[in-house]
C-alpha cells in the first residue's frame, strides 16, 4: 500500500465497484487514519497520480474502503497445502458477511502433505518462517517435479517448518539461499544433518543481495547461528556451522529469481 501505482489500481478498484477480497500476509497491518491523513508524506510519488485522474482524495478513501473488503489471513507457516486451500477460496469466491473475513487457521489446519518415510531421495530446503523464501521453494518444486515424473520417488520434496530431521533416503537437497537463511531453525539444523550423512548440496540463490561467504561473513554467520543450534538442541558450534556453509559454496550457485518470467525460469 505504499507503491503509488498499487494504489492507484486499488483507487479504481474502489471508484468502479469491483469485487476486492483481500490476502493478509502475517503482521500484515492496514494503515491507521494517521498514516491515510498523511499519505502524501510517506508516498510523495503519489502526486504523480493526479495526471491519471487519481486524487489524494480519492487514495484516502480507497485506504478506508479497504479493510471493509473481506480478506483471507493467512498463517504464519507457507506449504503447497496451504498455497492449493487458498487458492480453491479464490477461485469458488468463497465470501463472509463479518468484517473479520476467512481465515486460513490455525496453520495445522494445511499439514504438509504427507510422505512415505525413506522414500524421496530429492527435497529443497528453504527459510520457510521467510515467505519469499518459501515461496521460492514451492516454485523450485513446481517447475522440478514434470521433469522427474517418471521416477516419482525422484520428485524433489520441501522441507517443512516442522521437519526435524534429514530422511535416510535423501541424497540431493537444493539449498535456497537468502539473506535470512543462516538464522533459519530448519535451514541451520537439516543443512548440519545433510552433512553429516554426505548428502550433496546445490545452493540456489533467490535474493539479488545474497551476501556470499567471506571469511568476514562467515565469522558473523557462525556467531548469528548460535541460537538456532541452541534451539536445535544441537551439539554442533556456531564455527562448526560456517564451516559447513564455507563447504556448501564450493559448488557454484544457481540464481533463481522468483520474480522472472515463466518463460525465465
């Protein structure tokens, strides 16, 4: 709500009539009267919409018409469940008369869906608690699983939040990689258990800004993984760790911007 040409369509939206169901993201807030009076201030690109016909005006009352609308919130934890529940909604336009909207919780509601123990020797790990991350995973997934078709067990599966432990039968994972993922519970715990069971590694980077390790960074990535390990109940150090990481990055990289064209990826 703070691109101006976002809000210019969402002003359209608002003077024609059209139908607008929201999705709310986690921590996802709508702005508060203070910001909607001040709009201008925090948006200054939004006076280039004036040439379109689309006053400040017209933007406020578009922000106050929009949390009327009926929203779909969804959970914190991302999942291919998840992705296919909320978009059944969306598609049988699925509506509620309270202002509250539906919602898509509590998470356990989507469990992952489920795998026969040992058997997929393909899986993608990913920052799932990071929605760009996750989603990056689940695109990975779509764009892998035609190509394996024939040998369903080579399917590549994604990690879920809850997954704690690297299966015996995995024998690639492909590492996607932003700036959150050494903070990652999941990524630090199963990357640390795919290599302690030989399991090869493909990073596959999904952040423009990705920090590559240094020697500087590594140092930062083995004092930041601390905590995670703590909570993996892990008996491996931080050192240990960025190690691990320094290991991964000696196979060159893959880039995957989940933002391309279909025909890009």
């Amino acid at each position: 709500l703070l691109r101006p040409w976002c809000m210019g369509e969402v002003s359209i939206a608002y003077t024609n009539k059209v139908d607008v169901q929201t999705i709310l993201f986690p921590g996802f807030e709508f702005p508060d009267e203070g910001l909607i009076e001040r709009y201008d201030k925090h948006v200054p690109d939004a006076t280039l919409l004036s040439g379109h016909g689309i006053s400040l005006d017209l933007l406020r009352a578009a922000l106050r018409w929009l949390p009327t609308r009926s929203s779909i919130e969804l959970p914190n934890d991302m999942s291919l469940a998840l992705v296919r529940e909320t978009a059944e909604m969306l598609v049988k336009q699925q509506r509620v008369k309270d202002h509250d909207g539906a919602r898509l919780c509590p998470a356990n509601a989507f469990v992952h869906v489920q795998r026969s123990a040992n058997t997929f020797s393909n899986y993608i790990l990913a920052n799932m608690s990071n929605w760009e991350s996750a989603s990056t995973a689940l695109i990975l997934q779509r764009l892998l699983s035609p190509l394996m078709s024939a040998k369903p067990t080579e399917i590549p599966q994604v990690f879920a939040e809850s997954d704690d432990e690297i299966p015996k039968s995995c024998q690639q994972v492909c590492f996607i990689c932003d700036n959150s993922v050494f903070r990652s519970y999941l990524a630090v715990n199963l990357l640390l258990q795919a290599a302690g069971q030989d399991v090869a590694v493909l990073p596959v980077v999904s952040e423009v800004s990705f920090r590559f390790p240094t020697p500087q960074y590594l140092r930062e990535i083995a004092a930041g993984a601390e905590d995670a390990l703590k909570q993996a109940g892990s008996r491996y150090s931080g050192a240990q760790f960025a190690r691990v990481v320094n290991r991964v990055f000696k196979e060159i990289a893959v880039e995957l911007n989940p933002q391309d064209a279909e025909s890009a990826l």
